[in-house]
C-alpha cells in the first residue's frame, strides 16, 4: 500500500479527510445524484453505446455484425469472411468477462493472440453461453456483438503481457478528473483487468505521464513479465484521450462515468466501452483521493463549456 493510505488505514474519519473515496460514498453521494438510472442502457449494452458514440463523433472499433439467437451462431464464418481478426464480446458483459479475442482464422478453427487453437464447436459454444447470459449483467439473455480488433499501437509492446493496454478515464459533470492505463499480465491472463492481477499505472491527467504503479495494490516500478520501466510511460494523443471522456458526457447525460480508451495503430484513441459505476481502483494508482477532487470541480470548474473547452480548462486551467 501506498504510505498515504496505510498512514490513514486504522481511521475510517481519516480516509475521509484524505478524499477516499469508499463503495457507499460513491453509490450514495456520486452516482445515485448526477446518473439518472433511465440512463445506464445507454452504456450497458455496447450495441447501443457504439451507435450512440457514432453520432457524438467519437471513434470506436467497427461493429462487424451481432447475433442474438442460438440458431445464428452458424452465421459467424458468413459475419467475418472478410475480416482476419476480431472480437465477440457480451453486449451486457462487465470486467472483460465473456470478451473473445481472434487474431486469425480459417477452414480448420480460429487463433488467439496467444497462440491457443480454437475449433468451430468451442466458438460456437462461447456464442451459446453468451447468448445465455453467462458473462451478463444479473444473468440475463444477451447478445453476441462481433466486432473489429484493435490494432493496438506498438510503442505499448514493452508494457502489456499479450493482452491491449487500455486508459480509464473518471469523468465528472463533463471533465475528466482521474486517469490509469491497465496493463495486462501473465497473472491476469492477457487480460487488462486490475482484480484478476493487471498493473495500473496512475496517469497525471494534465500530461499522460506515469505516476504511480501497482499491482494487487501493491507499488511496483517495472512490468512483472517483460521487465519495462514503468516510470516511462507517456500516453500519446492525450488530448483525444480528454475529448472521447468529455465527449461522452454529452452522449450519455451521466454526471459520473468511466470511459475505457485503447490506442490503435492507424486510428488513433478509440473508445471501447463506458461505464456509469467505473471501481474505485484509480484511486489505488494515483496514490490521490477521488472525492477531493470531485468536490474541487463543483467549487472551482466552470459550467456550460463545450467539451473542448472542458478538456483545455483540465490541461491549461483555462479555456484555450
């Protein structure tokens, strides 16, 4: 733990007055005021999320297709012909789970990333599961969204096990107050999900430059499996990062939300999903309470800029 929360860990009062903020504070005083409920659909189902960031101008990996019944699992050669690589993901899935990734494929069964082999019977049977529900928010039927794979940028190759390095944003009323990449490991099994073992790396949201690291919420300076110094991490095309989070403010009229962006090789910042109940987490990896700075923007920031303006105010302390 970092000195800042072990100094405070023997006095809930304590933490409070270092601005951590904890489950009930964020459901009670954060969410449950600025994210009308009517809402979360917007970012709960990918498929909606995606056509609705279409229109806001916001870039997001291509929708290939979608198959919503049992007997379209048979159309998925027909969906991605003419695509090499892809993912099926849950369209009401969380925390990565049910997400699939193909980075090629052909008559006799698709490959992963990895390496691993998989037959058409064991995709097909994903496709099942994630139709009933499995990887769902509260179990419900689902749908199975195919979409293109992010050709991720390769100045992340030193600082990501196998799986794509993603940056959270925490946006509040409009302006993106705290940031982390994820980086996968071999202990979260490629993927970038902090609870199953990822690093997160604190991000300076005025710069895109490393903070602070931990893994298991525990400080670390270097990458587990590739050894990389994660000191250096400088995200490129940090303002289009700001702009995707202030512009889904506007998109989804969620006063709190978290928005997960990955860097593509040919396209830039593009938005993979949102979330209006993003973790607590980031606070772990800025070694910075986050109710601090929640209250900052309702006392100081200004209201009824655009989201532009929003992200020059973030990073200049002013519109530009």
């Amino acid at each position: 733990m970092f000195k800042w929360l072990s100094k405070y860990f023997a006095s809930p009062q304590a933490l409070r007055d270092a601005g951590i903020m904890g489950m009930n504070s964020r459901n009670f005083k954060i969410i449950s005021k600025n994210n009308r409920r009517c809402l979360y659909p917007l970012v709960d189902d990918k498929v909606q999320t995606k056509n609705l960031a279409q229109k806001f101008g916001i870039n997001t990996p291509r929708l290939i297709g979608k198959i919503e019944f049992q007997h379209e699992a048979k159309l998925l050669p027909e969906l991605v012909k003419d695509w090499p690589a892809f993912v099926i993901k849950p369209a009401h899935g969380s925390g990565g789970k049910g997400v699939l990734v193909i980075a090629s494929h052909d008559d006799t069964g698709f490959t992963t990333p990895s390496g691993r082999k998989l037959t058409y019977k064991e995709i097909y049977q994903h496709i099942s599961n994630t139709l009933s529900g499995l990887y769902s928010l509260g179990g419900q039927y689902d749908t199975a969204v195919i979409e293109e794979m992010v050709n991720f940028s390769h100045i992340f190759d030193d600082y990501s096990y196998q799986g794509i390095p993603d940056v959270r944003l925490i946006v509040y009323k409009g302006y993106p107050v705290m940031a982390m990449t994820r980086l996968a490991t071999a202990a979260s099994g490629g993927r970038a999900n902090l609870h199953q073992g990822a690093v997160g790396v604190g991000l300076d949201i005025k710069t895109g430059k490393t903070l602070k690291a931990v893994m298991r919420n525990k400080p670390i300076t270097h990458h587990p499996d590739t050894g990389a110094d994660l000191s250096k991490i400088e995200v490129p095309f940090w303002r289009e990062h700001l702009l995707i989070g202030a512009k889904a403010y506007e998109m989804t009229g969620l006063g709190y939300l978290g928005a997960d962006i990955v860097l593509d090789a040919d396209k830039g910042p593009m938005m993979l999903e949102l979330n209006a109940r993003p973790g607590l987490a980031v606070q772990i990896a800025n070694g910075l309470g986050l109710y601090k700075v929640l209250k900052k923007v309702d006392k100081y920031y200004p209201k009824k800029l655009s989201p532009e303006e929003r992200v020059d105010f973030v990073l200049y302390g002013r519109k530009k």
